[in-house]
C-alpha cells in the first residue's frame, strides 16, 4: 500500500524567501526540531552556495553523531553536472540530493530564451543524474520546475528519463501555485502511472491552495500506485505567498474525512511537537504566526460566542475537531515582567553564567577557561541572529561547541 512521507524544505524554500532568513544555527535548530517531530526528510541547504559548505558539513557530522537520526538531510542543486561535481567537492559525504530544472515551455521561452531545449533539458538533467550516482548519493530526487504548466506528454518524457538515469523520486512543482486540487490529483495519478516513480509535490499558495493542493496531488499519486513525498515548510513560509505549512498538512493528512485510513503516513509524526516549532520557525524569521493559523493560531482554540462557549463547555468535540493537547499547546509559559539578563553579542561571563544557571546549565565543574569559550562562541552566534538566542540554542552551544564553531566559521572570497 503506498504511503505518504514529509520533506520539508524551510531551511531551503523559506530561507531563499525574499526579506527572511536565517542564521545557521538557526537552521540546524529547524532539523533537530524537524528530527524530533519524526519529519521524513529535511532539505537543509544549498551544497554549492559557499556560505553554506560549513553549516551543511557540520549538520552531517551531527547526523553521524546520532544526533540528526533518522532523518535524511537533502541538499538542493541545480540539474547540471557542474552543480553536481561543485557539491561533492565541497561536501563529499552528502547522501541526499535534489536537482532542479525547469520543465515548461512558459520558462524554456522566457527564463532559457533559446539556451536550452527540451531535449537538452532531459540530456543535462539525466547526465547530472547520473553523476550523483557515481559520486553515491544514496536518494536522488529529479525536480520538474513549473511542471504545473509543463505539457504532462513532456512531463512523463522527462520523468521517465529520469527513472532511467537512476533518479529514486520526481518532484513535481507547482512552482506558481497554478493547479487546483483536481488538476494536480489527475496530473499525478497519471504521472505516478506511467512514470511509476514515487512523486513529490511541491507547492505554492500563489492561489491559497498550496495544502489542498499537496493533499490532492498524494492522493492522486498513491491512486496511481506510488509512494507520495508532500513538500512543506514551517508556517508557510516561501517564495511570494510561500509554500504548503507543515501542520496544516499534517493535520489534513490526520484529521479530514477517512484520509488517514486511505492515505497512510509512511512515519509516524509526533504532533505534539507542532506548536514548538510553529513558535522557533515565527521567533527565527520574525514572522508572526496569524492568529487563525491552524492548529497553532492563537485563535485556533478560541471561543467567544455564546453559542460557540457554551457547545464547547458542554463537549470540545462540538466545536474543536482536534485536541490542543495533540499540538502540544496549553503548558503555561513563564514570561519574565521584571529584570531581564539575557544574552547578547558584548556579553560578558558574569551574565552569561547567570543565563546558563537559569537553564541547568551549570559551568561549576568546567573550568573558567571553557566557560569563556562557550560565551565566545555565544557572541558570535549572536552576531548572526541578530536577537537574542533562546534556550534550546544555547543548550546546544553548550553541548556542541565543536559544531557550533564550524556553524559560525564562513571565510569569504576564500
Ligand atoms: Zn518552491
């Protein structure tokens, strides 16, 4: 029976997002956060952009640790052999990679401009392909950009040479979040059919569809008999009008009418840990969630009205489709309203013990000399934030100051 499995693609989508970013222990908080929740995949970063050689290298040095286990750490290129050569130079022991090349004839007429073809599309893409097999990437994703308003004759073409040069999934992106839930569940029911590749969907909410249409297009793909990988990133957060939210999606895929019965998660998700990373992902990129988001809107639970109050004394059921238990919501958060030390970039130790005190981090049986590394390395993470850091970051800088160095090391025009 096939199954549904969660890519999330925050640290890739929702850090190229115009006027949002994040800083790289950030983005490595966003995996350990992602690992814990029991999301399948996360795609991390960028292997050929060169501020990001330290901070991928050292997130797969935390997975070898055990401490980024199970989940897979994807990295996205371009499908170009040069692309590809570039990433394993850099970060020889990536194992999961997706190559992107635009598949529609709106982007091989206006983006190309007579460049290329679409027979030399699929020639690059099932060279570059076949180079990350030979440098051992263990999972290929091939990535139809625009394939939403790719012609699906020419969509299957590309899919099937893909297959061919060893590719283990398609992404099929709705690049402009053009489709509608009908238009992406027959596209994928046909391309899962006759490409038979599990599918990924990727897409965008250009038209407020973007979680419809990821469940729509799973359901279409495991119609057709494949495995389906749901593209998502936290809050929503992407390009323009951003991609599908991570709970959102999976909340669909738990909660609406008999789909979890016939449309299985491949893993299961702890959804407890939603209103966790909701919170880290609106802190991180200074974003705030809307207060009717689902599941972790401020509102999500809220009850005013008479009618509403009452029904939902009497039995949540009446007006709450699910629990703000499940979510992980309704422990009490301590919110400091007198003296406030917290931790900057022109800290010094006095303060910064304080700090880690108050966290259970307790430096009495370091020496004085680790303490102030530790604080060094705090400043500089600062640096990078640009805000003050929150706990579990600190806790991590504490445990993994190694890491954390290599997280911080960037050396341009090197
Ligand atoms: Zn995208």
């Amino acid at each position: 029976m096939p199954r549904i499995f969660i890519i999330d693609v925050t640290n890739r989508d929702g850090v190229q997002t115009a006027k949002l970013g994040l800083s790289k222990l950030e983005k490595t908080m966003i995996n350990i956060y992602l690992n814990e929740m029991g999301i399948f995949q996360s795609e991390f970063g960028f292997p050929t952009t060169r501020h990001e050689t330290n901070y991928l290298q050292a997130n797969l040095e935390l997975a070898e640790m055990g401490v980024l286990q199970p989940i897979n750490l994807g990295g996205w290129i371009r499908a170009i052999v040069e692309d590809v050569e570039t990433t394993f130079k850099r970060i020889p022991n990536i194992k999961h990679l997706n190559l992107s090349i635009s598949t529609s004839d709106q982007m091989i007429n206006g983006k190309f401009q007579g460049k290329k073809s679409k027979n030399s599309i699929i020639k690059e893409m099932v060279e570059a392909t076949k180079a990350a097999r030979v440098h051992g990437a263990e999972s290929i994703g091939v990535n139809a950009e625009d394939a939403s308003r790719t012609d699906i004759s020419y969509l299957i073409e590309f899919g099937l040479a893909a297959k061919e040069a060893g590719a283990d999934r398609l992404r099929y992106c709705d690049t402009l979040g053009y489709d509608n839930p009908f238009t992406i569940h027959d596209n994928c029911q046909m391309l899962a059919e006759k490409v038979e590749i599990p599918i990924e969907l990727h897409c965008h909410n250009d038209l407020g569809m973007a979680v419809a249409n990821s469940i729509a297009g799973a359901m279409g793909v495991m119609d057709g008999g494949q495995d389906a990988y749901i593209n998502t990133t936290i809050n929503g957060i992407g390009e323009r009008a951003g991609n599908a939210d991570l709970i959102a999606v999976v909340l669909a895929l738990c909660k609406s009418r008999n789909c979890a019965k016939k449309y299985p998660l491949g893993w299961s998700i702890k959804l407890k840990h939603a209103s966790k990373i909701a919170k880290f992902a609106e802190y991180a990129f200074k974003v705030p969630i809307p207060i009717n988001q689902p599941g972790v809107g401020s509102n999500a639970f809220a009850h005013a009205s008479g009618i509403h109050a009452d029904g939902v004394l009497k039995d949540p059921g009446n007006y709450e489709l699910y629990s703000f238990e499940e979510l992980g919501r309704g422990d009490p958060i301590r919110v400091e309203t007198g003296r406030e030390i917290i931790t900057g970039q022109y800290s010094g130790i006095s303060g910064f013990s304080h700090v880690m005190g108050k966290i259970d981090v307790s430096f009495s049986n370091k020496s004085r000399e680790e303490a102030n590394e530790i604080l060094e390395l705090v400043r500089y993470a600062n640096v990078e934030a640009q805000k003050p850091l929150v706990e579990d970051e600190l806790e991590f800088i504490a445990k993994y100051p190694q890491i954390t160095k290599k997280l911080l090391t960037m050396t341009p025009l090197e």
